[in-house]
C-alpha cells in the first residue's frame, strides 16, 4: 500500500488547513478558491486527497510522517499551529458583502436599466477584502 493511500488524521487536516490559510493571505489563493479547497481539506479521508490541494502551491504543504514501521507503532509529529477562525464580525460583514455582490448588482441593474451597475460586483468585492483586513 503507497503512503498516500493512508488515511488522515484530525492533526493531519488541521496542518493542510493551516497551510491554506497561509496560500491565502499570501494571495495565491482567491475567496472562492480557498473556500473550495477548505471544504476538500476537511472532507479528506486519505493522504493523496490533500496532497491533490496543493500541486499548484509552494510550500507550505502538509507534512507527511513515513508509514509506522511495526505492529502497534506510530510516528511522533508536533503539534500542528492552530488554524485561524477567520470569524471576527469584519470577516462577517466582508463575507456577506462578497456574496451578496451579485444580487446587488443585478438589483442596480434592473432598477437603472444601464449596465455598468454590473461594475458593483468588483467593486463590492474590493471594498469586502479592504474590510476583512
């Protein structure tokens, strides 16, 4: 059996989440982008599933110990750092502006009937980034 078939632990995620995190405040990662692998991450259930988040990415990348080597043994790894929440009432507000963009938009549009109302969707989204940081 490879290593990647092996099945990850709750450390394991948290790692990879953590490293995501860092992808995105490094702006390697977009909203939408991070969300997506966020979820893949925590839905993970073997090693190559994490792996596949971050083959496109420098490092950080999750950390792998080699598979225990006999009956009963497994590998010492430290504590992985803990995973920001992301949940502070500007991050709130930021995320219900970033998703509401488009119906605002398409509302500024329908009421004005010119369509560089549809010029709020990127606007909203940089005000919303301005804000959660």
């Amino acid at each position: 059996m490879d290593d990647a078939d092996l099945r990850v632990s709750s450390a394991e995620r948290q790692e990879a989440l953590a490293a995501l995190v860092e992808h995105h405040a490094a702006g390697r990662l977009d909203a939408f982008e991070y969300e997506d692998r966020r979820g893949r991450a925590t839905d993970a259930v073997v090693r190559r599933d994490l792996l596949a988040l971050f083959v496109d990415l420098p490092e950080p990348r999750p950390r792998f110990e080699s598979a225990p080597t006999g009956p009963g043994r497994s590998p010492q790894r430290p504590p992985s750092p803990p995973v920001p929440a992301h949940s502070t009432p500007r991050a709130k507000v930021a995320r219900a502006l970033l998703s509401l963009a488009p119906f605002i938009a398409l509302a500024a549009f329908f009421v004005t009937k010119e369509w560089p109302a549809l010029l709020l969707i990127p606007i909203i989204a940089i005000v919303a980034r301005y804000i959660d940081d």
